[in-house]
C-alpha cells in the first residue's frame, strides 16, 4: 500500500527520507504535475491531500502528495474519518499519500488506527546522548553507507564532538569523505580533531566534568552549550540518563557482580563489552556519590519547567554536583 506515516523528532533523518522518496518515485520532467506539499494546519488539508492522492498521474513517474503534520494522527472529526475510511484503501499504487510528523501520534484514536491498518510507519527518533555505544554504530553504519574508514579512536571522538545531532553528523561525514577520496587508510583522531566544528560541546564532555569534581570546566562547558543553543532541559536530560547509568554499573560492581552480561542489562547497555571501561572509570567513585546526583538534577529539571533562568540554574546546580566528587 502505497500510504507512509514517518514521525518523530529527528527531522533530519526524515527529510532525507522524504528527498530519497521524491527522487526514486518522481520523474523530474513532470514534477510540477505529480507532487504535492501539504500543510496539516491549512484549511481542508487532508481533503485536498486525499483528492490529490487520488487523481491520475499525469506523463511519466509516480504522484508524491506529502502532508506535513497532519492533525488526523491527534484529533478527527467523524466526518473526516469516514474520508480516510473510503479512501485510505482505494488510493491507486502508483500515488503515494506521505504524512509526516513531529510528535508521536495519539495511538487511541481510529483514524491513527486506520492508517497503522494501511500505511507504513516508521518512527525516527534521536538516539539518547548517553548512548554511546549505539551512537557509535550509528556513525559507522554511515560511514559503511557513504565509504568513509575511520578509526575507532576517530569515531568515539567524532561521538564525543557531535553527539545525537545526525544533521551534523551528515554534514561532518561528508566532509571526511571528500577529505579521504585520495587515501586509503583510515581517518585518525587528529583529521576529526582538525576538520570537525567541536565548537558545541558535549553534554557527556560536562557529565565527565561534574563526575571529576572539576568546577571550573563544567561551568566552561554550561556556558559554551547554552551559547550554542543547547536546550537546558535536553541537557538534564542527559546528566540524569549518564548518572543514572553510572550509579546502575556502581551499585551492581559493589553488589559482587561479576558478569558484565548481567550489569550491561540491569544498566540498559547495549554493547556488554564497554563495561571494561565504565569498571575503570568508576573506581574511585562509590554508588552513594552517584545516586546522590538524581535528586539534584530532579531540582534543577523542576525548577527549568517553572521558567527559572537556565544560564544561573544550571550553574548553581552544577557547583552542587561538583562538590558531591570534590570531597
């Protein structure tokens, strides 16, 4: 069925979905007769999306009719729905209805129901910053795709230097891979290090900070992120993702547990083998002063809701997260 619902909040990685679709079903001769760009908040836009899904293809290629955030996936009307119900079904295969969205559809109502019935969806989601080992095989699953050979020390880096931004990350792989076209050896740290913006630093660069009690640098690092833009609220987010990580692997090391499998699991690690690391990382640290970090970060993420300063919140909080390593 020729019907696709793509949503969530890595709106990178949908629009190359939709550019790939525009380019495979279209003939760009008669673009302008076959493809439609809909938005959900204009009057009567599922209507016109419908009626143009279904009018015939004019000369070569496909029809393409996208809808940018449809209202149908959080609210319906009856009359709408009966639309969707006559239409959905009878949309001939060589024009394709794409509904694309920010947000999670609401999966309660029918007409959500309706189109799980008949389109394909597919969620596209940020990978979590603290993810590190599926953030690494996400740019090597990249790299593979594009031809690009880095080392692993040059991938943890790039990681390290971008995080969960995949706009960024595209833009920065193809730059390496316009770099390396004359070599034959993979990319090192010091090509990341010279050719890649790491002028946004890392929130996990901040959480590495806090955890080593060093106040000075973890509030260089709050001022560069908020400066770039960094929203406050997604960079608690993943102080309290890391911490809550690195309290998980602690009290299960002081526990007697031995068997990484099981740890990696309890601490919802994908890649059981970083724990050889994390075991390192953590030893001069106990699970009490990691705990200790949640509800200070439970503060700050309250207190940023209720519309405090993010700039003087976050480094008030940080001196108190310091001061939990520096004694």
């Amino acid at each position: 069925m020729p019907i696709y619902l793509l949503w969530g909040e890595d709106d990178f990685a949908i629009t190359q979905t939709v550019k790939k679709k525009l380019e495979t079903l279209l003939d760009p001769n008669w673009i302008q007769f076959n493809y439609d760009k809909i938005y959900g908040d204009q009057a009567n836009a599922i209507e016109k999306a419908l009626n143009q899904a279904m009018t015939s293809v004019f000369g070569r290629g496909e029809r393409l009719v996208w809808v940018i955030n449809p209202t149908i996936c959080h609210e319906c009307s009856e009359e709408i729905f009966s639309q969707l119900q006559q239409t959905l079904p009878a949309i001939p295969e060589n024009s394709h209805l794409l509904l694309t969205l920010n947000n999670k559809p609401n999966l309660r109502l029918k007409s959500t129901k309706l189109l799980e019935k008949y389109a394909e969806v597919k969620e596209f989601s940020l990978i979590s910053p603290w993810k590190t080992d599926e953030l690494i095989n996400q740019v090597k699953h990249i790299c593979q795709e594009i031809s690009v050979q880095l080392t692993p020390k040059a991938t943890e880096l790039l990681v390290e230097s971008i995080g969960n931004n995949t706009r960024k990350l595209n833009y920065e792989l193809e730059k390496l891979r316009l770099y390396s076209l004359d070599r034959t050896t993979p990319l090192g740290t010091d090509i990341i290090t010279t050719l890649v913006n790491a002028s946004n630093q890392s929130s996990l660069q901040l959480a590495q900070a806090i955890r080593q009690g060093n106040k000075e640098q973890s509030l260089k690092l709050i001022t560069d992120l908020i400066s770039h833009n960094e929203p406050a609220l997604k960079l608690v987010a993943t102080l309290v993702g890391q911490f809550r990580t690195w309290a998980m692997v602690k009290l299960q090391i002081e526990s007697g547990q031995k068997d990484d499998k099981v740890i990696a699991k309890v601490a919802d690690i994908v890649n059981y083998k970083r724990l050889y690391f994390l075991r390192r990382e953590l030893q001069s640290f106990s699970s009490q002063q990691l705990l200790a970090t949640l509800p200070i970060l439970l503060e700050l993420d309250f207190a940023l809701k209720r519309g405090s300063d993010a700039l003087a919140s976050l480094k008030t909080k940080t001196i108190e997260l310091c001061r939990i390593f520096s004694i």
